[in-house]
C-alpha cells in the first residue's frame, strides 16, 4: 500500500489518531480527533500533547499528563499499552474515551515517536447517562421537574445543621395553586399538569442560586430559602406570589391566569423538618382563609 493510501485510511477511521514525536509534540492530528475532542489541527499541530489541550484524568481525577502518561511511559519502554480516561473536549467538559498507545519506530527499529488511538467510550458513557438519570428520578418531580420530597428531606438535613452549628438561618415557604381543581374540571388534567410545569418554571425562575424549589405533592410546592432573614423571606415570597399571578397559559386564544397562596416562616433552632413545614402549611392556610393571591408571614 502506498504511503498516501494509508494516511488516507487512517484520515477517515472512525477512531482519534494523533501521532507525537520523543518530545511528545503533536505531529499528526486526524479528522476524527477534531470530531470527537472539538480541538481542530491548527489548535494542536507542534504544541505538546499537555498543554491544556486533552489533559487527560482517570477516574480519581489525576492529572495523567503530569503524573502516569501512557504516552510517556510508552515513549520510553516501548510497550503498547490501553486506559480508559476522561479527556478535556474543547467546549470544557469530561468525555470518556477508551485510549490505546503504541509506540512508533524508525527502519532501525528506535523509537521516534508514540501513537494513540482514542475512541468515545459509550458504554461508559451510556452507564454515567443512566446513573445521572436515576439520580434525576430519585431527587425530581418527574411532571415539573421540580425537586421531590426526598431532595427537601436532604436539604432540610442540611440547612438546619448549617443552622445549628453556625447559625445560618433559613426560611421556608409553603405554596399552594389557588383553586386547582376548578382549573382541571374546566379545562382537563392536561391543561393542570401545564399550569403545574409553568408554575414550577416561574417559581424557579425567581429563586437564588442555593434555594430549592420542591414539589410537595398535587399543587403543593415548598421552597426553601439559604441564608434567609426576615426580610429576604418578605421579599422573596412576595416575588414568588407576583411572578405567579402574572403567569397565564394561553388555551385556544384566551389566557388562563392563575394565583397562589403562600405561607413563609423561618426555622427556629428548636424546630423539627416536621414542625418546620406544619407551620409553614397552616400559614399558607391563613393566606387561603383571607381571601388566596396573598402571603403569610409568621
């Protein structure tokens, strides 16, 4: 086979193939590498194969091109080797990749260079999507996507030891759609699991980074508010009651408004998850008894 045949084939394999020299420099960089790594030849071609371009780490998060390369070890005992990574796509997330490296030799049989061949390691990638998915599914409101009581179970754990051993306050908030069930005899099932999606949006929306939204159960919803004092609750609260009432779907033409009726309260040092919530839900039923659309705060 001709030389340019060859590079020809290994142009178009389906594979990653770049080639280093002994200094690990990259001499060659294929069509595949650029697809899979998002790094195109001019990025990479005569710069080291470390220098912030893959920087490959194994699963304890070592920094293999500074500490255990295979291509460096290959360099220098010539053996072949095969390793399982997570390299640095030029977007900056971790991709898996299977890796193989083999060495490259002159006609006197030295070695001059190292080649290695990376390949998208979907079955890895696939087991990592189904645990993220089950972690999603175990945590997450499967209609709102919302968290579930499960995730507030976890962050009440933690906010009220923030509480208690650093004084960190919180606050929680108890939320409930004003009359839902009118709106699904009206308009059908379909049309709440909307109105539950869109208020879940807007809620979230409004929220800091470090709040948590959570989906209490039907058209119940808890949030819970890091690093919140009197006033931030008052604030937050009402910014959740405002951005719902001005939410609308729009059903064959005509708007859907809706409106919601919230209790906010903060946690005492001497209050339960259980305690904590039972007198945000009884403030919320006060908002309920003087007339929906309004907070509570107490």
């Amino acid at each position: 086979m001709e030389d340019h045949s060859f590079e020809d084939l290994i142009e178009n394999l389906f594979d990653g193939v770049y080639y280093v020299d002994c200094k690990r420099t990259i001499t060659y960089w294929n069509a595949a590498a650029e697809r899979i790594t998002g790094y195109e030849r001019a990025e990479v071609l005569g710069k080291p194969c470390a220098a912030n371009i893959l920087r490959h780490i194994d699963e304890a998060g070592t920094e293999l091109c500074q500490n255990g390369c295979p291509l460096a070890a290959t360099l220098q005992d010539g053996q072949s080797r095969e390793i399982n990574v997570y390299l640095h796509h030029n977007q900056g997330y971790r991709l898996p990749v299977a890796v193989r490296v083999s060495p490259v030799r002159d006609e006197s049989g030295a070695i001059v260079g190292a080649a290695e061949v990376f390949t998208e390691n979907v079955e890895l990638r696939q087991v990592l999507n189904d645990l993220e998915a089950l972690r999603q599914k175990a945590s997450h409101d499967e209609l709102t996507g919302a968290g579930n009581r499960r995730a507030a179970e976890i962050a009440l754990k933690t906010r009220f030891f923030e509480l208690h051993q650093f004084g960190t306050p919180f606050g929680l908030v108890f939320l409930d759609i004003d009359y839902f069930k009118q709106i699904n005899d009206a308009h059908g099932h379909g049309v709440g699991d909307q109105v539950l999606r869109l208020a879940a949006n807007t809620l979230a929306a409004a929220l800091r980074r470090g709040d948590l939204l959570v989906r209490w159960g039907g058209e119940e919803f808890l949030v819970l508010l890091a690093d919140a004092d009197a006033a931030v609750l008052a604030r937050i609260t009402e910014r959740l009651r405002v951005l719902v009432e001005r939410s609308f779907l729009m059903l064959d033409g005509h708007r859907l408004n809706f409106t919601a009726s919230l209790g906010a309260t903060l946690a005492q040092p001497d209050d339960t998850p259980e305690a904590l919530i039972a007198r945000a839900d009884a403030l919320m039923y006060q908002s309920k008894q003087a007339g929906r659309n309004c907070v509570t705060i107490g």
